[in-house]
C-alpha cells in the first residue's frame, strides 16, 4: 500500500517509532518515498569544515550497495545540492537553527548544465536519477552540519509536483523529529560511553577533561586529588585550593602547538614544575572536532606509580638499568620521542630498547607492556 493511501497517523507513528540510525531507510525513507512517488530515497548527514563538507551518517532507500559506496566515498563532493544550495546567498546557507527547506533540485541549479557534469554521467544516470526533491535542516540545530532527504525519479518519470512539495510538507516534522531524536541519542551514547571509559580508567592514572575555554568539565577520583578539583552538587567542578598545578596545565593547552597528526594521536608529555606541591608529570592530548580542538585530556601520573616500579619488581624482569629507566616512562604513556628526548638518546636507540625489553617481558606491543606494567603493582 502506497503511504499516501495509508492513515497519516499510521505513517507518522512509524517515523517517530525509528531508534537506531540503522533503520532510517525502513523506517523513515521508504515511507516518505512512498508518500512522493519516488522511486529511490536517500538520507545524508554532512559536516561543515570551513568551505569543505564531511559525510557523516547516511542511509539509503532502493539504492544499490556500489552505487551508495561510490557516493560516500567520492561523489557526495560534487553533489549539486551542496554546491548550489552552499553558495553565497544558496538556500542551504540560509537554513534557520531549527527550521526547514524543501525544494527540487530544478529550482537552485541548471540542468542543462547538469546533465553534462561527471557526476548527473557518472552518478545520476546509472542510477536512473533526474528529478530531485530535497528536504534540507540542521540537524538538531547544529550550524555546522547539514542534513538531506533526497527523493529521487528517473528521467522518463514526471518532475515532482506542488502537491508532492505539499505531502512531503505534511510528513516532514515527523521525519524531522525522528531524526532530531536519534542525533541527540546518539550524542547521549558516545558521551556515555567516554565518561565509562574515563571512569575504567587505572585508579592509579588521574584523568581531567578541559574545554578549549580552560573549564574543568570532567574528573575522576585521582585527577580531582592531583588538581585540589572538587564538585558541587550541581555537577560543577571547581579548584578548592592551590590553583597553580591546573593553571600550568591550562596554559600548556593555550600555549602549545598541537599542529601534526602525530601530537594529535599521542598528545605530549608536560612536566609540572617542581615549585609546586608536588612532582607531576601529566600526558594532554587534543580532542578534535570539525573546526580543530574541542577540548583537551589531561592524564597524570604521579610517584605512586613510579615508586612502585622501582627495584626489584623491574629487576625480576632481567632488564637493566637503562631499560628500567625506559620502561618507567613507558609506564606514563611517553612516546619513543618523549622517552628519547629525557634520556637524552635518539629515537633508533629508543626503539632497539623497546625491542629488547618486549622479548625479555614476553609481549608484542606497547599496550601489552604497560598492561603488564600495572598488573605488576
């Protein structure tokens, strides 16, 4: 049964039942499909990066598993929905936080411009694609990301209608609430699940995160203790005394260059200065988003841990004096560089210790070493 002959109820109801992204294109594309006489469907998320477009979650509808590849992977960049509809003055530019746009293709672009470009050729046409309608929003009000509900009729099927615009109109605020609904759930999931992984984390490895703006918006037991951080009963966290050791790190994350894959996937090690309380040694890697650094991790390991390295505990593993020197920084997650410039050797040498010292502990990675590492204390 067609969606525009079933109950509107009925096909709201099944839009608004949609709770994984997954079941977008049953739930949510093939009836809206259905609705418009469209023979194909598809559903796009683009993140904005400057004057460039990532894709992120997408979904399709009748459209084959190659064809939807090719998109994801190359096509989605000369789509001319985004270059019409981003250009200056371009209908995608004007979208409101959380309003709407639905519009054909026919209405922002030249087709006889169109169809003699790579991708109406390469794309459009084997995919016995012509006419578009186009629902476009933000999702969840987001300015940098961009969300489209393409519906798609080939060449030899009539252009869509004002009362196809019209039932798409109807439909649109439930599809758009189901899809409001699964981006915040999304976003609910991955913090939960980074907050879980914080909270596993080794008692013995204190863990802050702080915004971009210097705000302490997460820490564990053994960080608050390091940084005298306290949280109030509104969920805050605030400094109850000396505020110096935070201050370094704060500085650490405005002053240095995070620039380089590398500093990105590793973070540096920064040394606390000894005129504070105490010697730390914290590790902060940048946390990226679209437009650079969202915040920052800071990770610290005191003496406790060292301390427990020491001696014999090290010595039982036949290692020798270097190597013990070596796997103590290995053991507060420095890289070979960060090891190679302490130690006061070069990187090779670095690396030839590592392998000597993973053939005497009886383990093949970095992670297995200093998995090893704290099962010994």
């Amino acid at each position: 049964m067609q969606a525009s002959q079933r109950n509107p109820m009925e096909v709201c109801s099944q839009m608004l039942a949609c709770r994984k992204f997954e079941d977008v294109a049953d739930k949510i594309l093939r009836p809206l499909a259905e609705c418009v006489s469209a023979q194909t469907a598809s559903f796009r998320q683009f993140h904005l990066n400057g004057k460039s477009f990532a894709i992120g979650k997408n979904a399709c509808h009748q459209v084959a598993d190659r064809s939807h590849q090719q998109y994801a992977a190359y096509f989605y960049r000369q789509d001319p929905v985004l270059q019409f509809g981003m250009a200056p003055g371009g209908r995608l530019g004007n979208l409101s936080r959380f309003g709407y746009d639905l519009f054909c293709l026919a209405d922002i672009c030249d087709y006889r411009r169109l169809i003699r470009s790579e991708y109406y050729q390469e794309f459009f046409e084997p995919n016995h694609i012509h006419h578009v309608l186009v629902l476009a929003f933000r999702l969840f009000g987001n300015r940098d990301q961009v969300a489209l509900l393409g519906f798609h009729r080939p060449s030899d099927a009539p252009n869509f209608t004002k009362q196809d615009v019209i039932r798409a109109r109807y439909f649109a605020p439930a599809a758009l609430s189901a899809l409001h609904g699964l981006t915040v759930e999304n976003a609910l999931v991955k913090n939960r699940t980074i907050i879980e992984s914080l909270e596993r984390a080794s008692k013995k490895t204190g863990v802050v995160l702080i915004d971009r703006n210097g705000t302490v918006v997460y820490a564990n037991e053994k960080g608050a203790a390091s940084f005298s951080i306290v949280r109030d009963e509104f969920g805050d966290y605030h400094v109850d005394g000396n505020t110096e050791k935070l201050q370094q790190v704060t500085r650490a994350c405005i002053e240095e260059d995070w620039r380089g894959t590398k500093v990105v996937e590793t973070g540096k090690l920064i040394k606390i200065r000894a005129d504070c309380a105490d010697n730390l040694s914290v590790r902060i890697q940048p946390l990226m988003r679209d437009r650079g650094i969202g915040a920052f991790l800071v990770m610290t390991d005191d003496d406790e841990p060292q301390a427990a390295l020491l001696g014999d505990q090290l010595s039982s593993l036949g290692l020798t004096a270097r190597e013990q020197d070596i796997t103590r920084l290995l053991g507060q997650g420095a890289s070979n560089k960060d090891i190679a410039a302490d130690l006061g050797i070069s990187v090779r040498t670095t690396e030839n210790h590592l392998r000597s010292i993973y053939a005497k502990v009886g383990v093949n990675s970095r992670s297995q070493m200093i998995s090893r590492l704290f099962n010994l204390t």
